[in-house]
C-alpha cells in the first residue's frame, strides 16, 4: 500500500513540475512576441530617430535597447500577474499583461524621447504598442485555451464546520476554470473517518486537494499534519491568530525555533522612510494633478452648486480621529437621517458628475492632502468611520488590528480584495499587510494600485440591503476567529 501510494504521489509530483514548465513556457512565449515587436521596430525605424553617434554603433545599441526592454516588460509583467496564466481569470490575465505592456511602453517611450532629445516620433511607436496589444489579446486566449484543456481543474474536498459555506463555495465556484468542490464534509463525521476518506479520494483520483474551511484548531491540525505526510496539497481559510504568526520572525537562541511578534508594528527607521516618501510623493502629485484637480471641483460646483468637498470623521492609528477629505460625488442630503452606510451598487445618492470622478477615482485625490498632513498614508488600512468600526467591533473585536499603523489611501484590501469584501477578509488582508511590512511591499502595492484603477470590480458597492460591508445572509452575525 505504501509503494503504491509513494507511486502516486511521485507521480503527481512530477505532474506538478511540468504544469509549471508549461505556465512559464507559456507565458514566455508571449513576451517573446512583445520584445521580437519591439527589436524589429528598434531594428528598422527607432534607431534612425535618434542622435547620429547611436547609429554608428546601431548593433551595440540593437542589444542594449532589447536588453532594457526586455527587463523592463519582465518586471512589470510579473508585478502585474501578466505570467499567472493558470492563476487568474482570461479576462484578468489579458487586462494585467496589456497593462504591464502600456507601462513597460511608457518608461521606454520616455528613454526614446531623451535619446534623442526632442519628442520621439509617434506614429510608428504606437504602431507597436497596437500590434503588442492584439498580439496579447489573441496569444492569451490560445495560450489560456491550451492549458485548460491540458490541465482541467482541481477536484476538491471540502471540510466545514457549523458555519454557512455558501460563501466559501461561491468563491471556488467564480473560478470553474481553476477549482471543482466535488465533495463537502462535516467535521463532526470525525478526523480518523475523514483522514481515511481523504487518502482513499486522492489515491482514487476522484480528488486532488483538501480545502480546510471554519473547523476548530485541534481538528484543523490533525487534518492539516495528516495531509501533510501524505503530499496531499491543501488549501487553508486562515484564522487572524495564522495570519499574524505568518509575519513573525523567527528566532534561534536556544534549541528550539522560537516565533517573535513584536509589540510594535513598524519600526523606527521604517516609520521614517514611509513618512518621507508619503511627503515627497503627496507633494509631486499635489503639483501634477492640481489642474485635474480644478477642473473636478468646477465640475462639482456647476452641477448643483453645493460644496465642493465633502469631509468626514474617519479613524487612522490608535484609533484617532480626523476629517478625511474627498470631491463630493452624493447629493447634499446624502445622509440626512444620520445613518452611515456604504455606496451600494446603483447607488441613487450619487450625481451624475459623482458617478464620473468615482469611476476615475478623482474623488480621492483631495486625501493627498490628508497624507500631507499626516493623517494617512499612501499605502495602509483604509480608514473608516467611527460608528461602522464600532458595528464591526461588537461582533469582532479585532477589527481594531487595523488600527495598528497608519490609515493609508489605498491597501492589501483593496489590491486584493473589493469594495464589498467582508470585514472579516479585509481584516486579515490588512494585517497580512501590517505583519509583512516592508518598503518594497509598500512600493509594489503602489504600482499595483494603478492597475486597480482601471478594473471595474474594485469599485463595486455593496448589496442595496445592505448598510455596511456585513451581509445581510449572516443575520447580522458577522466571521469570528473561533477556535
């Protein structure tokens, strides 16, 4: 039974190794195609626009050029996810490659424009980028075709506690192409009758990967371990208590692995490189979009003639509060009963100018000057309102984790999550944030939040019944960390 068992899994995990050749193969294959446009267009048109000692020197020039290309479209593609093919949804894969190409076309258009001291010639600069973007789009698709067909998707087991799966289920189901829950099992069935049922499945192949969904920390450990020395791969809900001991570090003074989570969550010399880029970069966007920034409040102000901003009590570390600023996108009389409530999809309370700058997302620059300020910073916990975070509170108390840094202008919840994603998820998503701190993150969060701009899910409201982002199927019992 072993040597059959070892068998199966060697085997599945040569599997694995290949699919991921593939992915990469793939994905490979796509940038080639970008970067071959590129070198022909620097080939026969490019090098002629620029100073004549570059032409000179045209074959070191062909090298350097495709070689600063290249790193460039490969940095942004896998900052974006253009390579997650296999991962993300088509649709997500072709907008996250066109766009790590804009960006990667942006930066070299600029080096272009220097090169040759003038403005670059467009028009057969943007044939390139037209013929890279179709060339995506098409690719994509056959590429994503290909390993679909080759890899179907995972066949899951399930494991649940008391709590609705509804959600959970309806998560794995929005990726049909990735993920078949073909099982669901209750813990009460019993670890020793589960783990049995779970190695019988996988060696049957009617499954390939256990899902561990709301069970106790006893029970979840049995199953997790036993999984664990079988290369059973398994897919973890995480509990608050998991995610921060994710970002703890590791110690080795005595003979014992020890996990150190420290009392503060950011250091001293990271609080200062935070706050200086928070300032400069405030200050260089306050100068760059101020005429955006007139032409919305203009806008603003010939609708109806209200104020221009809106201002609002919002809570940022500790728990202080202060006015977050915002271009006003609802009518005056918005909240006239007094009840705070987020925007809910087709929101009626909204302007017509309103559901433009959301759209755009124009009405947050004026929270570069809360940022400024030192209220907020550029990345961090979306700050909320008092009287949500004590809705919130009441039935999880450790909503007040986000409160541990500074409320930031956008964050993990809003790269990874949506608008209407559960306080619950936001929460861990936030302090995945908080206990993974870095300058980098911080930096690749920023260029992540361009990319956020532009896709429509991240502005979605929340169902017309509900009040906050709590839903209304819970009956007002919101995720707890039980254990």
């Amino acid at each position: 039974m072993n040597t059959n068992g070892n068998y199966y899994e060697n085997r599945l995990r040569k599997r694995e190794s290949f699919k991921r050749l593939i992915n990469i193969g793939l994905s490979m294959i796509c940038l080639l195609l970008e970067i071959s446009l590129f070198a022909y267009m620097w080939q026969f048109h490019f090098q002629f626009q620029l100073v004549d000692p570059l032409q000179k020197i045209w074959y070191r020039g062909f090298l350097l050029e495709n070689g600063i290309y290249s790193a460039i479209l490969i940095f942004f593609s896998v900052t974006y996810g253009g390579m997650r093919l296999g991962y993300m949804k088509n649709t997500e894969i072709i907008f996250s490659q066109v766009f790590a190409t804009l960006m990667a076309d942006v930066l070299i258009y600029a080096e272009l424009c220097m090169m040759a001291r003038s403005i670059f010639p467009a028009d057969m600069f943007l044939l390139m980028v037209f013929l890279q973007i179709i060339a995506v789009i098409i690719y994509a698709n056959i590429a994503n075709k290909i390993y679909r067909t080759a890899f179907p998707p995972r066949e899951l087991l399930l494991i649940h506690g008391d709590r609705p799966i509804e959600d959970i289920v309806n998560k794995f189901e929005s990726r049909k192409d990735k993920y078949k829950i073909t099982k669901c099992e209750h813990i009460k069935k019993g670890t020793t009758e589960l783990c049995r049922e779970i190695l019988d499945n996988y060696r049957n192949g009617e499954i390939n990967a256990v899902v561990i969904w709301d069970i106790n920390e006893k029970d979840r450990n049995i199953i997790l371990k036993f999984c664990y020395a079988h290369s059973i791969r398994v897919y973890v809900m995480p509990k608050i208590s998991d995610v921060i001991l994710v970002g703890s570090e590791e110690l080795h003074v005595f003979d014992t692995p020890i996990l150190l989570t420290r009392e503060y969550s950011l250091s001293m010399e990271q609080r200062f490189i935070k706050r200086s880029i928070d300032v400069i970069c405030s200050l260089i966007l306050l100068v760059v979009t101020s005429p955006l920034m007139l032409l919305t409040a203009l806008a603003i102000k010939l609708y109806d003639g209200g104020p221009v901003l809106y201002k609002q009590v919002r809570c940022t570390t500790g728990q202080r509060e202060f006015y977050i600023m915002k271009f006003r996108s609802m009518r005056t009389d918005a909240e006239k009963d007094g009840v705070a409530r987020l925007a809910q999809k087709g929101d009626k309370r909204i302007t017509p100018v309103g559901k433009v700058i959301r759209k755009c997302r124009l009405d947050e620059l004026p929270q570069l000057i809360n940022i400024l300020r030192g209220d907020m910073s550029f990345i961090g916990p979306r700050p909320e309102r008092p009287e949500i975070i004590a809705q919130y509170m009441e039935v999880m108390p450790e909503f007040a984790f986000r409160m541990k840094v500074k409320a930031g202008l956008a964050g993990f919840a809003q790269v990874y999550g949506k608008y209407n994603t559960s306080p619950y998820d936001k929460l861990k998503l936030d302090l995945t944030y908080i206990e993974n701190y870095s300058v980098w993150l911080d930096l690749k969060l920023m260029l992540l939040t361009l990319k956020v701009l532009f896709w429509p899910d991240s502005t979605e409201g929340v169902e017309s019944e509900q009040v906050t982002a709590f839903k209304a199927t819970y009956d007002g019992r919101a995720e707890k960390d039980d254990d």
